[in-house]
C-alpha cells in the first residue's frame, strides 16, 4: 500500500480543500460481499468532509465505515492523537497494486 498507482483525471469539484497525508487508519465495516472486517488503512489525503484511503478490501458504495484515524501530534512526548469517525463509501476506485482506493464522506467526527 505504499505507491499509489491509480491516476485521477478529473476536475476538482470539492466545497472543500483537502491536504495530502500519510496517516494510519483502522477500518471497521462490511466489504462488498457483507462480511465484517476490522483491517487497517491508509489515508492520503483528507479534508472537515471526508478522507481519501487505500484500503485491501472491496467495498461497495453506500457503506457505511468506522475510521480510526491516528493524528501525529508534533510532539515526542505526546505521541499521536485520534480522529474517529463514521461515514458512507462514497467512491471506490481500483489501483494496479491491488489496492482500493476508498472515498468517505463524514457523517459524524470527534477528536480523542
């Protein structure tokens, strides 16, 4: 999951603006077969919306996901604060590596 692969040839439409990341995720949902799963992700970029992620499952539109995501706080001492979150597949993409691209739109966020 470390080289994305995928192109993405399409005009920005977002209200709003994203940053690029490299944050470790937990994911908890169903995959497009409806088995649950617990696996973890990465997010590459994210935005007050939605987060982009590549994830080693399938995943179908409509889905709703818990995302556990792990902020670096800046600080040794500190170590990392979390983002967790819910919200519904919004788009899903296929790369050549295997992975999955997954895009979440927020339903609800708190910081912890």
């Amino acid at each position: 999951m470390n080289q994305i692969q995928g192109t993405n040839a399409f005009s920005e439409k977002r209200a709003k603006s994203r940053i690029t990341c490299n944050f470790a995720a937990i994911v908890v949902g169903q995959d497009e077969k409806g088995r649950e799963f617990e696996e973890n992700a990465r997010v590459v970029n994210m935005s007050a919306s939605g987060i982009y992620m590549l994830l080693n499952r399938s995943i179908g539109a409509g889905e709703k996901l818990s995302v556990r995501i792990a902020l670096p706080t800046g600080s040794l001492k500190l170590g990392s604060s979390k983002l967790l979150t819910d919200g519904n597949v919004v788009r899903v993409e296929p790369y050549t590596t295997g992975v999955m691209g997954i895009a979440v739109k927020f339903n609800h966020y708190r910081f912890r």
